[in-house]
C-alpha cells in the first residue's frame, strides 16, 4: 500500500481528503503544521507521495519543499494552492513541486493526478543506464545530470521531462504526448502553461543562450524536439 502524508489545516478538507484517498488504497498520515510534517517525516521516510497545502499556521509548503530538496529528497509533491497564478505556479516549480491542484478541486481529479505522479516517478528507471547527449549526461540509476562532468539539480519533474526528451531523441514530441506522458490521460488535469515553464527551466540549466536554444527545440504548431 503507497503512503502518502498529507500536510493540510482545513479539518473539513483533511476529513473529505482522508475518506478519499483510503478509499482508493492509500495509507495516509496527516500533519497540520510545518513543525508536525518534519516529524512524521523524520520518523517515517517511506513516503510515495506528498501533498501540501501552502498557507499553514507555522509556515507554508514551498519553503518545506525547498529544505526537503535541498536535503536530497526526492519524493513527488503536489501542491494544493488557493490560487493559480503564473507567479504561484512558478513558485511552486521552482521550489522543487512536481504539480499542484487549485482549490477547490474533485477530489476524483486529485486520485487521478496522484496516480499520473506514481506512475512517472519511475520514469527512466528501467532501459539504459546512462542517457547521454553532447557533454550532457544522465544516470538514470542514481537519477543525477551532468553537464561536462559538473552536476547540475533539477527538480523531480524537470529530471522527467528531461529524460524523456532524450529518450525520444530527434523525435517531435506534441504538447499533448507530454502531458499524457509525464501526468494523466491527454493531460487533461494540468495547465498546458506548466509545461511551458517546464521547459523555460531547462533550457535555462541546459543551453548556452536559452533564448535561442539549440537542443530544446520548439517545432511551431507541434510541440518540442531534443537534438544532439
């Protein structure tokens, strides 16, 4: 059975969120504070998955998602926010978030995203065991990416877009293959502007000058193509 905590201070919410998610198999541990998430953390690191809330009483959820990233984990959060601004979405990305769901949501929505997440957590976990392209390098084992020997971080979702742009090397891969690819169905759950700053993210750590890429290529009215 997949663990997952949940970090939320709306009762009403976490008693629905709850009944939900165990209803569709899942264990659940739930914190009400920053303070409480660090010790369930602490005392359990087993989680699959992470869902928190940004505004709690002792903090919000993107400056714990930064201090869990920049510790070395590297299990799938999604972000329940109040608002869906590019800025907020971008926050959330930046700080090392895989998705996020704007409240209010279905919950059926929600179980849909965390099993899309579940799945692509392993993405690039089976096939070779090195991508390489150029002086980029990818180990898939160990999940770290190298740009002429020096490490460079990305976040989990960044490291899956990655990886499956060089796996499908030379390909054109449509926005909606992406999506259906990296979360759910034809991506009907995700905000076609998230992929956007997905890639605006990469090509920031991975070209000479983002601005004209030579890798990361967007092939107008089809989607995106990786070339050597």
């Amino acid at each position: 059975m997949q663990k997952i905590l949940l970090l939320e201070d709306d009762i009403s919410l976490v008693d629905g969120l709850t009944y939900s998610l165990k209803k569709n198999g899942y264990e659940i541990e739930v914190a009400r504070t920053i303070k409480e998430a660090f010790r369930l953390l602490g005392e359990q690191p087993d989680f699959d998955l992470l869902l928190f809330d940004v505004t709690l009483p002792d903090g919000n959820g993107f400056a714990l998602c930064e201090k869990l990233r920049e510790s070395g984990n590297q299990v799938p959060i999604i972000f329940l926010t109040a608002s869906d601004e590019e800025t907020s979405v971008i926050r959330g990305l930046d700080c090392g978030g895989d998705d996020y769901i704007t409240k209010p949501f279905k919950l059926g929505e929600l179980c849909s995203r965390i099993r899309a997440l579940l799945r692509r957590s392993s993405l690039g976990s089976t096939g070779e065991n090195v991508l390489r392209s150029g002086d980029l390098s990818v180990n898939l084992a160990e999940s770290r990416v190298s740009i002429g020997g020096e490490p460079v971080e990305f976040t989990g979702a960044e490291y899956r877009l990655l990886c499956l742009l060089l796996q499908n090397s030379g390909r054109i891969l449509t926005r909606g293959v992406l999506l259906d690819r990296l979360w759910d169905g034809a991506g009907n759950f995700v905000d076609d502007n998230t992929l956007s700053v997905y890639v605006r993210r990469l090509r920031e750590k991975l070209e000479k000058n983002p601005s004209k890429p030579e890798h990361l290529i967007t092939v107008r009215g089809s989607g995106y193509q990786w070339k050597e």
